[in-house]
C-alpha cells in the first residue's frame, strides 16, 4: 500500500524498518486513543514526523508506526505574534506557507526536516544568533500524555515545559518579520583550504547576529571538496561575508532572494540520495585554526580507510559557528544543561550503500568525534562536559552527554507523568 509505504519511509534506509502496520492519526482524540490501546497491550510503537533521524529505531519499529502526517495546518495569528504548526509537517512546508505572510519563525535549514523532531531535540536555525534556539521560540505546545490525556503545555506547567519530550501534535511559535534575505553556497577547491579556514576564523569576530555560516568538508572518490553556506536576515550582506567572498570558487551561487527560495535551494545539497546515513555530534567553543585543520585531517584519513569498501561512501564534516550569545535567548530547558557560554554543533556524518557496513560507519564516526574532541581540549577549550546535540548524536550515547546534570530530572518527570512507561515502548533517548 503506498500510504504504508510512506508511512514507514525515512531519509535515509538505514533509519527505516518494516513495522506491522502503520497508523495515521487525524485527531488528538485519535492519538490518544491510539496511546491508551499501545499501553495497555504494550506494544512497541514509534511515532515519525518527518522522518529525518538518522539513528535506527528513533522513530521506526517493527511494531505499530505512528504516522504524524495529518497533523499538517499552518495558522498565523497576527494578534499574539504566533504560529501554530501542525506536528507531522516539515520546515518547508510551513515557510511555504508563510512566505507571503511578512512573518517567519525560528525552525529547520533544510527541505524534509520535520517539525517534531528539530523541535523536541533543540533546533539550531538560520536565525539561531538573533533569537536563540527553536525550542526557546516555542509559546506554547499540545500534548498527548502517556495516560491518553491532552493537554496544551506552556511556560506555567514547570516540569512538561522543562522536559518538552512525548508526543506532541502542534507547536505554538513566536513569529519574526520576515523580509527577503541575502544567501546562496559556494563550493572550493581543496587548495583554497587556507583561505576558507582564515576566512571562518575571522567570522566568529564579526558579531552579526543577523549572519550564519556553516562551512562543510565533504571526502568522495579520493577527493576532498569545501562548501560554505551564507545566510544574512536582510536583502543585502552587510560585507559581513567578504573573507568568503574573496576566495576563488568553482560552484555555486549567491544572491537577494526569499527565505522560502533560500531553503529550496539548499535542498538537493544535503539530500541523502537514496544512501544510508549516520551522524555524529561533537561540541566545541570555537573553531580555531588548529582545530579547523583537525576537522579537515581527520575527514581526510577516515575518508580514504572507508572510501575502498563503498564506491558510494562520502564522509562529511559540518563547522557551523554562531553567535557567542545564541544561548541568552532562553531558559530552563532540559537540553543544555549550561547556558554560561557557547557551544556549536560541529557534525561528522557518513553516508554509504552497502548495508553490512553499517558498523564500521558507526566506529568510524565515534573515533573521529574521539579525536576532533581531544584536539578540542588540546586547543583549550573546555569541552568536557560540552552538551552534544541529541539530533547529531549517533546511537549509543549516554543521556549526560545530552542532557548533563538534567538527567536525574527528567527521569522523575518521566516516573511521574508516565509511572506505566508507555514512552518506553517507543525509541529515541531512553531515559
């Protein structure tokens, strides 16, 4: 049937599995009778939005697939600044629905990124320096608790509010005026990698906070290739970009467009094109020269082990600085444990065919986060109980590594809001 088929169908492969049968809720009423029904036969279940985690298991099951999909209306409310987004859309669909709405909210950076899942893990966004993380933009969110209750959780519901985990059916978020932006990527040969590494090192001075840049070294077929990502909230640059600018480039496009367009465009680079996928997060302060070099020497070598066992195999990592203070924006939440200072989500990611290597993938990116996090401390910066991001964070990881000195609280949470452990039959982060 193609509606089981899409149902159960991930980005990538590797995510997806072939469950009993999938349901797809068109109600709140139907999610809670459907969560009563699994908990009181405990039967494993998973609930996909999006479908675009790339942990095994995360949000597939060979039990019941809970589709999220209908879960999919976008209402602006001019009156108290909000958006409210269904649950089972992804990031496109939703600007799509606001471009011509003067209004954006803070969300994903790329097409079929689920609402959901960015939400629920953190969200690092384009607009992450000027108004802080995805979750920090939420005003307010409705919940199917364990127990098949509804509720509408905000700021006043202490611990639901802190936790911000379950199965959420609509996000309520603060808009921001949106007008066109500046942006585009540009691709580099491997002999610009000076200029590129001088060129990000000298942007996290800048102190824009209307500027992101994400710069990705990417190993194929014996071949390193550099990209860099822009993004500037305004229809013109500010010359905030020009160490960038200024580099020879074999590719790529830059330019005053809409936001909407700037997302569609970026689409087809990060796609996973049909390959397995895995990631890895690793946390660090900043990207210093010496750091940078590591990112790229690592790629490099584990890039040339693996590239021989898979002609498929691309191996990826992801620099992405922001603004020192992306953190200011908001509070007691249960990831980031330590909000005192900055911290950016670098990713490693491996992408392949072959599915007995899924393995050796999963080594190679958890040696290569061992050694770019040793580099990290080598360098000076106190990494060491650096919060990864639970949405880059490869399968196998303990809660602390997430969620630091927050674990303790949210397994309380969980035993009273859920003493029967009905989440439990579901994957994700187990707590």
């Amino acid at each position: 049937m193609p509606e089981y088929s899409f149902d159960i169908e991930h980005a990538a492969p590797s995510s997806t599995k072939a469950s009993a049968c999938s349901v797809e809720p068109g109600s709140v009423k139907d999610m809670s009778e459907i969560l009563h029904i699994l908990g009181s036969t405990q039967m494993p279940f998973a609930v996909k939005g999006g479908g675009h985690a790339t942990n095994p298991g995360f949000s597939s099951t060979r039990g019941i697939q809970i589709a999220m999909r209908r879960f999919n209306e976008t209402k602006v409310n001019s009156a108290s600044g909000t958006v409210e987004v269904g649950a089972g859309l992804t990031w496109d669909q939703v600007y799509a629905t606001l471009a011509l709405t003067g209004v954006n909210v803070v969300g994903g950076r790329m097409t079929g990124v689920g609402i959901a899942g960015l939400m629920l893990g953190g969200g690092y966004s384009y607009k992450t320096s000027q108004y802080g993380l995805a979750l920090d933009n939420i005003a307010g969110y409705e919940l199917v608790l364990p127990n098949g209750t509804v509720i509408c959780v905000t700021s006043n519901d202490d611990d639901l509010w802190f936790g911000l985990r379950g199965i959420v059916t609509k996000f309520i978020l603060k808009s921001h005026p949106q007008s066109d932006i500046w942006g585009g990527f540009l691709f580099y040969a491997e002999n610009q990698l000076d200029a590129v590494k001088n060129a990000l090192v000298e942007f996290q001075q800048k102190n824009d906070t209307k500027a992101s840049v994400g710069v990705s070294l990417s190993y194929s077929s014996g071949q390193l290739s550099l990209l860099s990502l822009f993004f500037y909230d305004g229809p013109t640059s500010s010359g905030v970009f020009g160490d960038f600018l200024a580099i020879p480039t074999t590719g790529g496009n830059v330019s005053t467009m809409s936001f909407f367009d700037l997302i569609q465009n970026m689409g087809p680079l990060f796609g996973t094109n049909g390959l397995r996928q895995f990631c890895e997060s690793i946390p660090v302060i900043h990207y210093s020269p010496a750091l940078f070099d590591t990112f790229v020497n690592q790629t490099k070598l584990w890039g040339a082990r693996l590239s021989p066992l898979d002609k498929n195999m691309t191996l990826s990592s992801a620099l992405e600085p922001f603004d020192k203070g992306l953190f200011s924006h908001g509070s007691g939440s249960a990831y980031l444990p330590d909000r005192s200072h900055a911290v950016f989500p670098s990713v490693v990611t491996a992408q392949w065919s072959n599915a007995s290597l899924d393995e050796t993938m999963a080594i190679a990116l958890r040696n290569m986060s061992k050694t770019i996090n040793a580099a990290a401390l080598a360098d000076g910066q106190n990494v060491s109980h650096a919060a990864a991001y639970g949405n880059y964070a490869l399968f196998g990881r303990p809660l602390e590594d997430l969620y630091g000195g927050n674990v303790e609280r949210l397994r309380k949470i969980r035993a009273a809001i859920g003493p029967e452990d009905v989440m439990g039959l579901a994957g994700g982060w187990k707590f």
